[in-house]
C-alpha cells in the first residue's frame, strides 16, 4: 500500500508536468504562428529567348552630393549581393543599347543623357529607373509628369496602389521611419501609378511607358537608406521582362547576453511566479521552451556570452566568478549540441569606449581606462571559453548596446583571431560611438 501511494504521487507529476509543457507549447504556438503565415505562390516555368544586354544594368551618377552618393551606394550593395552585372558611369556617354536597364541617379535639372538619346533608347524597348525624385524636365517628361507645383519635405509611410512585391496584393506602412523628400506632382493618365505617400497622397513611385520600353520613377529620397533597399530591387523587377537576383533565403536567431551570469538567490518575480530560483528557471522552464522552437521552427541560436556585469574597466580586472562560469558551460554546451553557435559580447556589459567616444551619461555606462584594459577584459573571456569549449572557434561578435567606436573595433578585430562577423543595428539615425552593420 506504501508503494501503491508513492506512485500515485508520482503519476500525478508526470500527468502535470505534461500540461505544463504543453501549456508552454501552445502559448508559443500562439505567439509565433502569425510570424511564420505566407502566401501559397505557384511554381510557373516558361521558355523565352534570352537577350545578349540581359540584365546587364548601367548606373549613372550625375550628382556627387551627400543624398545621392548614398543612394548609389545601395544600389551598389544591392547588385553585388544579387549577383547583378552592372557598370557605373560618371559621364552618361556609354552606348546605352549594350544594356538592358539604365539607372539615373541625379535631382539636378540639367540632362547627363541628352533627351534624344534616352528618348530613343527608351522607344526600342530599354528600361530606365530615376533613383530619386529630380527637377530634370527631360526626365520628368518622360515620366508621364504633367505639373509640379515644388517639394514637400518629410512625407512620412508609404501606400502601395497596386501588386508590387511578390505574392503581395496590396501593402501600406505607417511609419515615420520611412519619412522622405518629395516633389508635390500630377501626372499623365498613361502613367501606372505603384505608390502614394501615406501623409499627403502624392505619387511616389510610378511608372510609364515610352514606345517599346518603360521608365520607373522614384519620386522620393527613401532610396538613399538602406531599410528601402527591397523597394529598389522590387521597383526593377515591375518594369523588367526577365529579371532574376540571388536572395539570402535563410533563418537567423541571435540571443544576446547568453549565457550570461545569472542571480541563484532572492525571492523574485520568477520565484513568485514559479516557485524556482532565477538558475532553474532558466534551466528548466525557459531553455526547454527554447529547445521546443527550436526544434519545431528549424532554428539554430546564435548566443553572446557576457563574462560578468560588473563596471570594472581598469587594469587589473577582476576575474569571472566560478558558478558563472559553471552556467556558461552548461548552457553553452547545450546550444551547441543543438547545432548553435557560441559569440562574445563581451568581458563586462561596458561598451567598447574610451573617454569622449560615447554618449555614457545617455546609457549609464562608465568608459574604459585605456586600451590595454579593454584588450585584457577580452583576453579573459577568450581564456574562459577555451577552458570550458577546448578548440571551439569564435567567429562573431555584438557590441553592448551597438556602440563600438573604431578603437574598440581594433581591440575586436585583435583578439577574437577568427572572428567573420559584428553584428548590430542594421540601420536607423547613429549617434557617437555606435555603428551599422551591412550583412
């Protein structure tokens, strides 16, 4: 009878640790399931002739101004990444039917292409894109303007009028992360209008047909960030007969700050809630959760480890503490037995800075002494991933808080021997001492 009761108790966990676990499935079902929604597309195979200029683009950069330099950088990244033949002109003077597409990155009013050249290479089935919205009447002409009344600065989000990206009917975005410059027009009733601004109303991108050919026309400076990238590439696409890019079509997972030193005492919001201290908590109920996406998303986590999160930024600096180290080991092996990869973020959650490199009152972080001490708190961490992982290689790193001034970029570079990567912000307004990241 004894016995009989002890497993009794025991079914009882095991039927409750169940629905816990499947409560914890479900929510996460829940949670995720909108972010993985796509439309079903049709696979189409078709036979056409392929053209010798096929996709053989020209780009022509008639401004050397701040705006258009970076927009011909993001065209430049965008081809490079794609897989593009393409060949930048200063001068306008190439023969343009040796290619398939002309770019046009100029808001000067003055031509770079006389207008009988590029009328006539537009009427024999050429395509040209406008990269920005210009004051050139040639251009604008063409375009299917009729009247333009002078520019509009900060139009804010985006509406599109018609099928523009891929398997996308229709999109609108109201953001003030897409605010631009553009130029209040009207236009002809043969232009194939593809978006408004979501402020005003006034035609963004459009379209319109010059004999055999076409010309897109980006009234907007949205090209000159690299967020609007996809726009750009989605833009040519509309007006090409063929037209084929290499996409990244890949996952990425990244978790900062793990494993990280973690709290094993003090009655918490997680012991209230659980029961547990903040160590099981994340070893019982959240890594489990994790392993849980992992498996059912096909996910592979990329984590940074923080060694500590103290403020010591002077020589000598403290070593790490055991049990964190213990918990560093632990979890990392479990990322990497999933098939994960283990980064650093760092010796301390101290930016890679030195006096006046940053903002630190903004952030409540203190500055590194001197280079030497931000080489030795890396040195540390590196020290302690070959005592727990043996021959485990580092390739990547994050910067506390994104910010990683060119010193402190050095100091990574120095160190981390294999490092292939740092990874940050991709983009957005950068303030001292912080970075962008192009992938």
């Amino acid at each position: 009878m004894k016995y009989l009761k002890e497993w009794i108790i025991f079914l009882v966990i095991v039927v409750v640790g169940t629905l816990i676990s499947f409560k914890h499935s479900s929510i996460f079902d829940s949670m995720l399931s909108y972010r993985i929604n796509s439309a079903k597309s049709k696979q189409v195979g078709s036979s056409v002739d392929i053209p010798e200029n096929y996709q053989k683009i020209l780009l022509i950069n008639g401004s050397n101004n701040a705006l258009n330099q970076q927009i011909s950088t993001n065209v430049l990244n965008c081809f490079k990444s794609g897989k593009i033949q393409y060949t930048v002109s200063n001068n306008g003077l190439d023969n343009l039917s040796e290619y398939s597409m002309v770019l046009i990155n100029s808001e000067s009013k003055d031509d770079i292409i006389s207008a009988s050249r590029l009328q006539n290479y537009l009427e024999q089935g050429g395509r040209v894109v406008v990269l920005c919205r210009s004051l050139n009447p040639t251009l604008n002409a063409l375009a299917g303007i009729t009247s333009m009344k002078g520019f509009i600065n900060n139009e804010t989000g985006i509406e599109f009028e018609r099928s523009y990206f891929p398997i996308m009917d229709s999109l609108a975005i109201d953001s003030k992360m897409l605010n631009a410059s553009m130029l209040d027009v009207s236009l002809s009733q043969s232009a194939t209008l593809y978006a408004i601004s979501e402020k005003s109303k006034i035609p963004m991108i459009f379209s319109h047909k010059v004999g055999k050919g076409e010309i897109l026309y980006f009234n907007t400076t949205l090209l000159s960030d690299k967020l609007n990238r996809g726009v750009l590439m989605a833009g040519i696409g509309n007006i090409s007969s063929q037209f084929a890019y290499v996409i990244y079509n890949y996952k990425m997972m990244d978790i900062d700050d793990f494993p990280s030193p973690i709290s094993a005492t003090g009655k918490n919001e997680i012991f209230s809630e659980y029961g547990v201290s903040t160590v099981n908590f994340y070893k019982y109920y959240w890594w489990p959760d994790m392993e849980y996406l992992a498996q059912k998303y096909g996910l592979l986590y990329t984590t940074f480890s923080i060694g500590d999160y103290n403020f010591d930024s002077k020589l000598p600096l403290a070593k790490l503490h055991k049990s964190d180290l213990e918990l560093n080991r632990y979890f990392g092996r479990k990322v990497l037995e999933k098939g994960g990869e283990l980064g650093i973020h760092g010796y301390n959650h101290l930016p890679l800075a030195l006096a006046g490199e940053m903002e630190f009152s903004s952030y409540g972080y203190i500055p590194w002494a001197s280079k030497e001490a931000m080489e030795e708190g890396l040195k540390i961490v590196l020290e302690e991933y070959k005592v727990n992982f043996k021959k485990l290689k580092i390739y990547s790193y994050v910067p506390p808080s994104n910010i990683l001034p060119l010193q402190g970029k050095s100091v990574v570079v120095q160190e981390i021997k294999e490092l292939k990567a740092i990874g940050g912000i991709y983009t957005g307004a950068i303030e001292n001492g912080e970075n962008r990241t192009v992938f």
